[in-house]
C-alpha cells in the first residue's frame, strides 16, 4: 500500500476508536444516571417505610392517649356523681356519658393494644427492611464505583488516543488531510472497495477506479463521495 493512503488508513483508524470511546463513555454517563436514579428512588423509598412505621406509632401513641382521657372523664364524672349535688339533668346527663365512655374505653383499649402490638411487630420487621436497604444501598454504591473506575480508565484511553491521532493527523500531506477532514463528518473517510462498490455510499465505481486502487501506486477517490479507497487484502 502506498505511504499516503497507509497514513490515511491509520488516521481512520485513531478516528474511528475515539467514536468508540465517546460512545463507551456516552453508555457510562448514561449507567451512572441511571444508578444515581435507583440510588434516589431507593432512599426515597427507605424514608416511605420510615414514615409508615413513625405513623403507626404516632396511631398508637394518640389511641393510648385517648384511653388515658376517657378514663379520666369517666372518674371525673363518677367523682361528680358520687360527691356533687346536681340538678337531675346534669345527673342523667352524666350517667350516660359514663355509661357511653365505659363501652367506648373497653373499645379503645383493645384498639391501643392492637396497635402497640403491630407497632411493636413493624419495629422488628423495621430492622430487617433496614439491613436490605443498606444492603442494596451498598451494591448500588459499588456499580457506581465501578463505573466511575471504568469512566476514568476510558477517559485515559481517550487521551492517549487524542494525542495518537494529533500525530498521525499531522503526518498527512496537507492536501490529503484537508480532504480528510471535510469527509470526517460524514463518517469514516477511508474505505474499503466492495464487491467492485464504495464501502461508503455503496454506489457502483467505474473500472477505472478499481483498476486505480487495485494497482495502489496512488491515492484513489470515489468518484460518488470522494472518500478515500483501498482495495481488501
């Protein structure tokens, strides 16, 4: 091959693995995101279960206080009807509420145990929900590790692969760069003959230029898209 197309070749080549680092490092950027969302949503979710048990306990908190009310009014009314000299209505009045409070206080207590006991029994469950969570906590925190590693060895891959290309770019003649360049956008500027086509835009090449980059004494052009042809070893 000749030396000007087996630089442009090499060229290619360094162009074509620094598309395949952006793109790892795209992939990257895109699992750390990903992870940092499961990482949120994992602590968004540990501080739901938090709160849920914080309720339970505050239900059961305000169901014991409410006995403990009830039953002082039902010694405050008691105190009154034993000790206080009421007018007949009052007195009717307070039997009833202390009637009505009794059946309502058997009532609240059975639903404060019931409570305390589920509250008691989520504590326990509490405890092994916390030690999954941390556990998952920690396997994202790792993945997470593991892609940032992997993102700073892609990142001194892509480095030295910058500077390689710096220098391989620089060896081209300057005519043959500047060509290069215009045709970098569009893809890879270096292609291979395919079954007497471009490797590039695929269209039919005369027999002139095959019989050009077959011979390889000179750079050969597509005549559709002007990228650069060689012909398959």
């Amino acid at each position: 091959m000749n030396d000007a197309l087996s630089r442009l070749r090499k060229l290619a080549e360094a162009d074509a693995l620094l598309r395949k680092l952006e793109g790892r490092l795209a992939d990257l950027h895109r699992e750390e995101e990903h992870l940092r969302a499961r990482l949120a949503a994992e602590d968004e979710a540990w501080a739901r279960r938090q709160e849920a048990h914080r309720a339970l306990r505050r239900a059961a908190t305000d169901r014991s206080a409410e006995v403990d009310d009830t039953d002082a009014k039902i010694r405050l009314y008691s105190r009154k009807l034993e000790h206080d000299i009421l007018p007949y209505k009052e007195m009717e009045y307070l039997r009833e509420q202390v009637t009505f409070l009794r059946a309502r206080l058997d009532e609240l207590t059975e639903e404060a145990l019931r409570l305390m006991a589920e509250a008691e029994e989520d504590e326990r469950r509490l405890q092994l929900d916390r030690e999954e969570h941390l556990a998952r906590r920690r396997k994202l925190e790792e993945e997470l590790s593991a892609v940032a590693r992997r993102r700073e060895e892609t990142l001194g891959e892509r480095a030295e692969a910058r500077t390689r290309r710096e220098a391989l770019h620089g060896d081209v003649p300057p005519h043959l760069r500047a060509a290069y360049d215009r045709l970098l956008s569009a893809g890879n500027p270096v292609v291979p003959v395919q079954g007497g086509s471009c490797g590039g835009c695929h269209l039919r090449l005369a027999e002139t230029t095959l019989e050009k980059v077959k011979a390889d004494r000179e750079v050969v052009t597509c005549e559709h898209c002007s990228r650069f042809l060689y012909w398959p070893s």
